[in-house]
C-alpha cells in the first residue's frame, strides 16, 4: 500500500493559490463575462427585462411547439468529424450575396428591438459592423433606416420588408432603404395574418409600455431597462407615428392577406439589388419564388411565431437547398442557439444563416456590449466546431459531416414526402 509523505506546506507553496481574481468594475461586462453560452446571456436577460418585452422576444404561436421543434432539430442532429487534419488555423468567413462576412451568419430582422433594449437597432447594427457581419433592419424596426445607417455607416446592411396594405408606404420605405445604401431586400411572406402569441396577449402588451399594477411590480426590481425607457427618445415606427395601440392590433392593420406570388414581380420592378424571399416552407414555394424573379429564399418559419406546428426548416433545408442549385442564396433560420447549429446549417446546403433571439438575449442582458457577446459566443463555437469536424473553411462543410435525426428516427425523404405534404413536398 502506498504511503503518503506529509509535510507542512510553505507560503510559497500557498500564495499562488490565494491569488484573487481582479474585479471587473464596470457592471455589464461583469455580468456578460459570466455570459459562456447564448442560454446564459437568456438568464441574465430574463432577470433585468421586464415581462412584456422579454416573453415578446422569448416567445412563440399558441403552444410554441413550433420553436421547441426547430431547437429539437438541432439538438438531435448527428455531427461526424474527420480526425488527423491540421485544423490549426479555420477560416470562418463567408461569401453571401456577393460580399464577404467574417462568420457565417448574420443578424436577423427583430421587430421593435428598443423594447428590448433603448439602445435597439442602433447597438445592434454597430455590433454587427464591429464584428464585419451583416444585419438586418426589420420594416418594424423602431429605429429609422436612415438612424440605422448612420449609427453603422461601413456596416453590410439588409432591409426587411413587408408588403403593406399601403403600397405607397411599401414604396416609400424601399426607396429609403436604397437611398440609405442597405444593399439587399428580405421580404418575408409567411403573416397574412399576425400569429396568436399568447404570452404577449396575457401580457397586455402594448407600443408604448403602458404601467398597470402588474407591470409596476415586475419592474420594480428592472430599474435600469425603466430608466432608460423614460429618459430616451419615444419609440417611433414608419407606420405608426403616434406610437399607441396594441402591438398585434397594430401590426394587423397593416399586413395584407391578399398578397400572392404575382407580387414578387412588382417588387423585382421596384428594387434593382438582390431580393431574397423570406418564410419558405415548402420545396415548391421555394421553387415558385425563384420563377418570379427571386434571388433567394430563407427558409424559415418565423421563429415558431406565425403558424404553430410548421414544418421545421432544418428538416426542410436539404431538400430545399437542392431545388434552388446554383440559381440563387439559400439562408436559414429559425432555432439558432449554438455555433454548432450554425455550422450543421452550412453543411447541410445553407449558404448563410441568421440568428434573432440569440443576439437579442445579448441586447436585453447588456446593449451594444451584449450583442457582441452573442456574437463572440457564437463565433468561437462555429470555429471550435469547424475544428473538430476536421474542416478549416466554411466551404469544406458537406452533408457528410451531419445526419438528420429526430427523437423517432432518422429524417428520410420518405418523411418529408409523406402523404398530407402540401405539393406533395
């Protein structure tokens, strides 16, 4: 039996150990420091947001399992590495739309991202330019595109668009958009009617906040997000200027249920930069949108917030990819929480990807330095996933280094192609 040799330890022996960690004074870089994962920025951002604008972000359509589904996807998939390559250094850099960005993904359009956060649009449009990725603007953004612009002037710069009722107010936004220099159009086609997102219905909310009872008290404790609500600018929206009214009464106004693939054509008319279709679905939409003069689709079921149970776009991704070819850019989100997602995306036919709640967790958790956390975070786990994969570029990636799983099986085509499938897709 082995027999220890004990001795008194010596100071020198100790004093390394005792080292303190220096103390970072500045309050949200403490906090976000802690932050190692965008489910930690969530934490952190649940506890200084209030109710209203955090289950805005947080949550989904009826029952959300829409979003539990698309983040299943994800976590069920199967990553199969290479080993013994020099993965010593991993270029994680993309090409899309005939640009470079440093990672490769971007910065999703989020409505009414100064509830989240008064530094809205603006921080996280400077995050994306520090970080050399683009992002984009949403039509219910409350931030101009022209305030956007200037608060990220080098910035890669995108504009989403819904086809109002009003199509002089759609026109009238395009134009601003391309006079402000936004380089490409994302025009999402999956709300002919606004989604019931139940959370923001028990929530009561409101554009601007409005101070029940119930609201005073879960901000009593939120003082900073209060503070700087009051003491900011008034959200303003371009299609709402006197900034009153129920969120979904509001926006509901202004979607048009009557829009039809006919109405590609006249925005290929209007807009002479890359177009992108937003919402797809479906392999024949997909299809359908590229015929109509599309440069693109993002496939995309809103983040689980319009049609509760859609199809789930990580599922959808490959067969999706493969129709669309080498005729246009093929983008997915909807689910991102983790690098890893991002990279089994480009494996597995995407050219790009776009994450919206993550980055949002990181505004809400601690403004433009929040957002860069998120991306920081999400940047060091694609190349980490890279790594170990055994690819040193994003181009390496193919759908050898993933299989599709669910929690019943292996996704097939013969899945995707059951009975039922509209178009039979």
């Amino acid at each position: 039996m082995t027999t220890l040799e004990r001795r008194f330890p010596r100071p020198r022996d100790i004093a390394p150990l005792l080292k303190m960690k220096p103390r970072q004074r500045n309050a949200t870089a403490r906090r976000l420091a802690s932050a190692h994962t965008i489910w930690d920025l969530r934490r952190i951002a649940k506890r200084r947001t209030p109710a209203g604008p955090f289950d805005y972000t947080d949550g989904a359509a009826d029952g959300e399992v829409g979003v539990r589904r698309a983040r299943e996807a994800f976590e069920d998939l199967e990553f199969r590495p290479g080993v013994l390559r020099d993965v010593a250094h991993a270029d994680t850099s993309a090409t899309v739309l005939g640009g470079t960005s440093a990672l490769p993904f971007g910065l999703a359009p989020t409505g009414f991202t100064r509830m989240m956060h008064s530094a809205g649009e603006r921080a996280v449009a400077a995050a994306a330019e520090q970080a050399g990725i683009p992002y984009a603007l949403s039509t219910v953004g409350t931030t101009s595109i022209e305030d956007v612009a200037a608060a990220a002037p080098s910035a890669r710069k995108w504009f989403q668009l819904y086809l109002w009722k009003d199509r002089d107010l759609s026109r009238e936004l395009v134009a601003n958009a391309k006079a402000a220099g936004y380089e490409a159009l994302l025009v999402t086609v999956d709300v002919p009617v606004n989604g019931n997102r139940l959370r923001d219905l028990r929530n009561g909310m409101t554009i601007p906040p409005q101070l029940t009872l119930r609201t005073f008290l879960d901000a009593s404790y939120r003082w900073e997000w209060w503070l700087n609500f009051l003491t900011t600018e008034p959200y303003s929206f371009a299609f709402d200027k006197s900034g009153e009214g129920a969120l979904t009464e509001l926006v509901s106004k202004l979607y048009d249920p009557t829009v039809t693939f006919d109405d590609l054509d006249w925005i290929r008319e209007t807009w002479d930069g890359p177009i992108l279709v937003k919402g797809i679905q479906t392999v024949a939409d997909a299809e359908k949108v590229m015929a109509h003069g599309a440069d693109g689709v993002v496939v995309s079921n809103h983040g689980g917030r319009q049609l509760d149970r859609a199809p789930v776009p990580l599922h959808l991704l490959p067969r999706i990819a493969e129709a669309v070819g080498d005729r246009g850019t093929v983008m997915l989100d909807t689910g991102i929480m983790n690098g890893g997602d991002i990279v089994a995306a480009h494996a597995l036919g995407a050219d790009f990807a776009l994450v919206g709640r993550a980055y949002l967790y990181g505004l809400m958790a601690g403004g433009q330095a929040g957002v860069a956390r998120a991306i920081e975070i999400l940047g060091a786990e694609v190349e980490r996933t890279m790594k170990l994969l055994g690819v040193t570029s994003v181009d390496e990636l193919n759908p050898g280094h993933v299989r599709l799983m669910t929690r019943r099986g292996p996704v097939s085509a013969d899945v995707l192609d059951a009975p039922g499938v509209p178009d039979g897709r």
